[in-house]
C-alpha cells in the first residue's frame, strides 16, 4: 500500500548559523518516513511526513534537538523577530559603546589611576593591586556579556556535541571576560573588556541589521499570507450574513462589496464590475467580469458589487496553492546551497582546532599569555560563517518574493542554475502562445451574394441583418464555433439584446461535425438559415460567389476554421474563426531569439495552423511539429537533451505534462490545467508571454547575486584567517567585520527587488 505523504511548514526559533541548520535538519531526517530541509533566511523548516504523523511530533524532535518550532500558519510566524532583536541592540548599545570607550583610550586609563592613588595616599590608605578604571569596564560590560549575551551561552552549551557559530563567540567573549577579570585582580597583563563587550555588541548589531533585512526580504511571502480574507458575507435566503472564512464551503454564494477583497475562488453569478488581479498575476490592467466569469480569490473588487458562487475554499484555491509553492520553493535547496551547507558542518570544528593552534603556537614560541589569547580569540570570532549560511537562502527568498509579486512562482531552487543554460525552448501553440479562445478572426459578408435571393429579399439583405442571422442560429449552439460566431455577432450586428439576437427562430437542428440550421423571422420573410463547414453547405447551396471562394481561400491560407453562411441555399457570409495570438507572442520570439535561445513550435494542431503562427511570432518553418501527440513532445524534448541542449519546454495542458516533466526547465501557465502546472518548474500567473524573458532574467540575475554571496563569505575567511591569526587584527575589529560580513550578504540580495 502507497503511503500518503503531505507537506508540513514549521517555524524554527534560535537557530543562528548554517551549522543550527544541519543539527536541526539531522534530527528531523532521523524520523522514519520524514524528510526535511531548512531554510536560514526565512528561520523555516519544509518536511514532507506521512499523512498521519502529527505536526507535534515533528515539533518535540525540533525542541529535544535544542531548538523552539511552531506550526507556520500566518503572515506572523514569518516576521523574524525584530522588536526582539531590537531590544537585545538596544541594551547592548547603552552598556558595550562606554565600556569600549573607557578600555581602548589608555591615557584615561593612567591618568585616572593616578588620581585613584594620590587620593588613597592622602587617606593613609593601601594602593591596590588593580586598575580601578579597568573596574569600572568589566562592571560596564558584564550585562553585555551576561545578560544580553546569555541566549548565545545558552545556544552554545545546547549545541556542544554539534557546534556552531554561537559556540565561537561564547567562547570568544566568555574568554576574554574572564581573563580580563583575572588580568585586573593580578596584575598578570592587559584586560580585554573591550572585546568582551564589543564581541557581543556587535553580533547582536549584525543580527538585527540581518533580522530588518530578511524582514524586507520575506515581504512579498508576508504580504500574499495577509491577502487572505478572514471573514466573508454569506447570502442566505437572500440575508447577508457575515461569517469567519472558515465556515465558507463550495456552493456558496458570497457578497463581493466595491473596494473588498473576493473572499475565495469562484464563478460570479450576479453583478458587474472590474477587478484587480495584480498581487497575484502581475498583471496590472483590471479584468471585467460580469455573470459567468471567473474570480480568483484575494483579488480586489473594483466599482460593482458581485455575488460569487464558491467553486474552491481553504487550501484549494489560487491563493493558498500560490503560497504553498512558493514556501515550498523557499524550504527547497538549491545544489550550490548543498554545498555551503556541507562546509559549513566543519567549518566550526575546524576553526576551533585552529584557534587552539594558534595559541599554542604564538605561547610556545614566546609570547605573553595575553597576546595569546587575544590572537586566539581573534580567530575564534572572525570566522563565524554566518555569511556562508545566509548566502543563498537570503537570495532565493527575495527571488521567489519578487517572482511571487510578478506572477511568476518557483517550484524548484535547482531551476536558478539551469535557466542561464538554456538554449533551445518548445512552444505548444493553444493557450500558450495563443489565449486558448476560438474567435473570429475575419468575417467576410457578401450582399452581392445575397442578390439573387429575388426582389422580395431586396430590403433585408443587409450586413447588420446576415450577422444578427448568424448570432440567432448559433445562440442555440454550445459548440465552441458556435459560441464564438455568438459572440461576434452580439458586439457587431446592432440588432441584439443584452443576451441574444433579436430574430426568432424555429425548426432549428444540428447535424454534427457539418453545422447547425433553423428558420429566422426576419423583416416578414422566413428564410432557411444555414451555417457549417464550406463543404457541407456547399452540398446544400448554389454555387458560391467569387467573394465567397476568395474569402475561403484566404482562410485555408492562415490555417483557420470556416464556417459559411446561407440563406434559402446561397452563401452570403464567411466567418474565419481562429485561436487568438497573445500581444506579446511575437515579441517574445524574438527577445529569446537575441538571448541565444531557438524556439520551436510544437503543437497537436494541424500544419496549416501551425505554419501560419509559426510564420507571425518568428518561428523558422524547420522548428515547427505539427500533430504532435504527448509522447511525440515527449520525444522530441528527450531527443534535444541527447544531443546536448538544455530545454525549456513552456505549456499548459495535460497533454504536455510529460514533457515540461523531462525538460531541463519548465514553465506552465498559471491559466492551464493542473496536471501541467504541477509538473512544471515555473508557473506563470501572467496570461502574458512576457513573464517568461522576466522568469529566466530573474533566474539569472539570482545565481549571479548568489555566486557573488558565496564568493565573498568565502573570500572573506580565506583572507581573515590568516590575519586573525598573525596577530594583525585585535578582536574587536574582527567581531565588528564578521557583523559586516552577513549584513553585506544580505543587503547584497535584497539588490534582486
């Protein structure tokens, strides 16, 4: 039996460095059937678990490993606790900035002890065997060390048999404290309150700088969290009644105000109005709907009000499986991540090996004690590998932020390294690079044809009257043709309703796959309205007139659908119906084309369709696929990887879910089927072509922010290790470079926004 598996998002607290990372991952994955990734920058953990474990079991395996969790449920859990780290800043700020003042400014230091002693002399009383200066420094810094400090103690005894960066800078600060306090009782050498209290002071300042920052990082998550609507107003027996959103189940319909959020996703059965879709498409232009359309839930509702039937509630709809990806895109490591991590799994051990080392060496080869220690120290607190941690996740949280509020939502981190591969990109045609609608695209109609109908139609053959005949035939019609024809005729032939034609008809009938037929009242004459394929009515009508032929001619030509038009057996009106291109297909063809990428075409549609789209977007006629079944794209993708192409494969229905599922990259469209949308990398929310050029800049420009991250964290150590422990740095200066270090990766990131 197949065991059901479900995400499940967790909230960490008190991790500190990638090393937290790896305990807590570790005893997560420990858990049979559970597996686990942790996310440093957002403070998450994304656990896939058997559907019937219980989230609080996940949560006591976080606590026994020495760290808090919570369920991540709202816009609450993402907020990295910022007035928390503001406080711990602020208290370190009032006592660390005197005490480092009064340690590093020496000639304060003698001048103020002389006085101490003249002033004991005076009295008949002993010098001490101390600085009372030094005194006052230690005084000044032990609730920094202490107090303000004590949460990196606590996380450094937790984390001894795995150690991580707090372990460093407990280590650092505690030794320097103490040894200044023995240093002062003894005489035995110089006192390091300054770095006792500027080692702490300046990781809590890193830390909060850090926190501000990830804050801005994560906001673009925070604000699709707090899209969701809380309450909804249910209409019931014709009452409003005001409800919480958890009561709202499908069928329901709900009242939509001006200016309100639309509480769920659903078709509006009553109203018209324009709304805002842009915080989750990107799309900027406001949508118009009216009974029959549909909503997507946390859309705003702009100057009608709306009744709405629910079609999908809770975490069915657009809004909750939006953020679902993209926290589970947040919560998944890209392979350049991988490695940090791993390195970062010995990089503590390994640093604390060498400052051990280091004091040996500089002790055993003559120098003082002090010295010593403070080189060690040095080397202890410079190294923290906080900006090694920080480096991609910080990257990939502003990066699927930023995609998030563009419409275009990362399933996959890995997705970042392939996207400035790829060279060779596949098309489908319906839905993808046309709007997936059939309309008409050109309606030729004759009165000249209609002529020979006699005198007693003289009066009525008119265009207004054959289109508005047309409308009141297919108006009867479900067939897409039909409702496309419907819908022209409504916007074009004047003689309409609100609904439907104005022309009565009777003895109307369908004979499929050749067209649809009835009798039309039309200005006292009745005739025989028939409309269906050319070569169907051909077989009921008069030959056709040379404007009826041209205008069939042309359509065969673009590869569209026809549809021709009779009355009492004479052809007086061609309609050619077609798949409308997107505005920006063509465009978009042609930026790919500059960026290095060759496009193909590949369609189930026929040759003649998809010459005619290939020939209007710029697609060259030897990249083109015709009547292209699933396992033929399926092939075709295989077959350019074999012969060493990276692919995109860009779709949107069932039919290509097996090859945007092999492709080295994939993107689907946010309006496509389900299956399509979970078998690919990239979901575009944007009915836009467009999205796609910004998904791979997006792409790129994320793996250059997170190669230069790296590059830095690494450089960083490979430089301040070697001068921390030559003795060329003091402590102090180190712990306020390593603060500089992660506030630089970070800041580095939020450049993707």
């Amino acid at each position: 039996m197949t065991q059901i598996i479900e995400p499940v998002t967790l909230s960490i607290q008190g991790m500190t460095c990638s090393s937290c990372v790896n305990a807590v991952e570790k005893a997560l994955n420990k858990v049979e059937g559970v597996s686990a990734t942790i996310n440093f920058a957002t403070e998450t953990a994304h656990i896939l678990a058997p559907a019937d474990m219980n989230p609080k079991d996940l949560i006591k395996v976080v606590e026994k490993a020495g760290y808090e969790a919570s369920l991540l449920v709202d816009a609450q859990s993402v907020t990295l606790h910022s007035k928390k780290s503001a406080r711990a800043f602020f208290f370190a700020f009032i006592f660390a900035v005197p005490a480092v003042a009064i340690s590093m400014i020496m000639s304060w230091h003698h001048q103020i002890d002389m006085w101490v002693h003249q002033i004991l002399d005076n009295f008949g009383l002993p010098h001490p065997l101390y600085s009372p200066t030094a005194w006052v420094a230690i005084a000044l810094s032990a609730p920094v060390v202490l107090l303000v400090g004590y949460p990196i103690h606590k996380a450094a005894f937790r984390n001894l048999m795995h150690p991580t960066m707090d372990n460093l800078i407990s280590m650092g600060s505690l030794a320097a404290f103490s040894w200044s306090i023995y240093a002062n009782a003894t005489g035995a050498g110089d006192v390091y309150t300054e770095v006792a209290a500027g080692v702490i002071f300046f990781v809590i300042l890193g830390r909060y700088l850090e926190t501000r920052a990830k804050a801005k990082a994560s906001s673009a998550l925070t604000s699709l969290l707090a899209l969701g609507s809380k309450e909804v107003t249910i209409v019931r027996g014709g009452f409003p009644l005001i409800v919480p959103i958890e009561q709202l189940q499908i069928g329901d319909e709900f009242e939509v105000r001006p200016g309100d959020r639309i509480a769920t996703d659903g078709i509006v059965v009553q109203g018209e109005s324009a709304v805002d879709n842009s915080m989750l498409t990107g799309e900027t232009k406001p949508v118009d709907v009216r009974p029959g359309s549909s909503v997507i839930g946390a859309s705003v509702n702009h100057n009608g009000r709306l009744i709405v039937r629910a079609t999908r509630v809770g975490s069915d709809t657009e809004l909750a499986r939006i953020t679902a990806m993209v926290i589970s895109a947040q919560g998944t490591k890209a392979p350049i991540q991988r490695l940090a991590d791993r390195i970062s799994a010995v990089f503590v051990p390994i640093v604390t090996v060498l400052a051990i080392g280091t004091f040996a060496g500089w002790y055993f080869t003559g120098s003082s004690l002090t010295k010593s220690i403070s080189i060690a120290i040095t080397v202890l607190v410079i190294a923290c590998p906080c900006a090694l941690g920080l480096a991609t996740p910080v990257a990939l949280l502003v990066a699927s932020g930023r995609g998030a509020a563009r419409g275009i939502v990362l399933r996959e981190p890995r997705v970042l390294e392939v996207a400035r591969k790829v060279d060779v990109v596949l098309f489908d045609k319906t839905g993808t690079l046309t709007e997936g609608v059939m309309l008409v695209q050109e309606a030729m109609i004759s009165t000249a044809a209609g002529a020979v109908l006699g005198r007693s139609f003289a009066e009525i053959v008119t265009a207004q009257n054959i289109l508005a005949s047309a409308g009141a035939i297919e108006s009867q019609n479900s067939h897409p043709i039909a409702l496309s024809i419907t819908k022209y005729a409504l916007a074009n032939a004047g003689q309409v309703t609100s609904s439907r034609p104005t022309f009565a008809v009777t003895d109307f009938s369908v004979t499929p796959g050749s067209g649809a037929a009835g009798r039309v009242s039309i200005g006292g004459q009745s005739p025989v309205v028939l409309i269906g394929s050319p070569a169907a009515v051909a077989h009921s009508s008069t030959e056709f007139h040379s404007d009826i032929k041209s205008a069939i001619e042309r359509g065969q030509v673009a590869g569209l659908t026809l549809a021709v038009l009779a009355w009492d057996g004479v052809a007086v009106a061609v309609f050619a119906i077609g798949d409308q291109l997107k505005s920006d297909a063509a465009q978009t063809v042609t930026t790919l084309q500059g960026m290095g990428i060759t496009p193909w075409l590949v369609t189930g549609d026929s040759s003649e369709v998809a010459a005619s789209v290939a020939t209007i977007v710029g697609i060259d006629a030897a990249h083109v696929v015709s009547h292209a079944m699933p396992e033929t794209k399926l092939e075709i993708v295989e077959r350019m990887k074999s012969q060493g192409h990276t692919v995109l494969m860009i779709g949107d229905g069932i039919n290509d879910a097996a090859a945007l599922t092999a492709a080295d990259l994939s993107m689907a469209m946010g309006t496509g089927t389900d299956t399509a949308i979970n078998s690919a990398d990239i979901t575009l929310m944007n009915t836009g072509l467009g999205s796609v050029i910004s998904a791979l800049k997006l792409s790129k420009k994320t793996l250059k922010i997170i190669r230069l991250n790296m590059g830095w964290a690494f450089i960083y150590n490979v430089i301040g290790l070697p001068i921390a422990a030559a003795g060329l740095l003091s402590p102090l200066y180190a712990a306020a470079a390593m603060a500089a270090s992660s506030v630089l990766v970070v800041t580095n990131s939020l450049r993707i926004k």
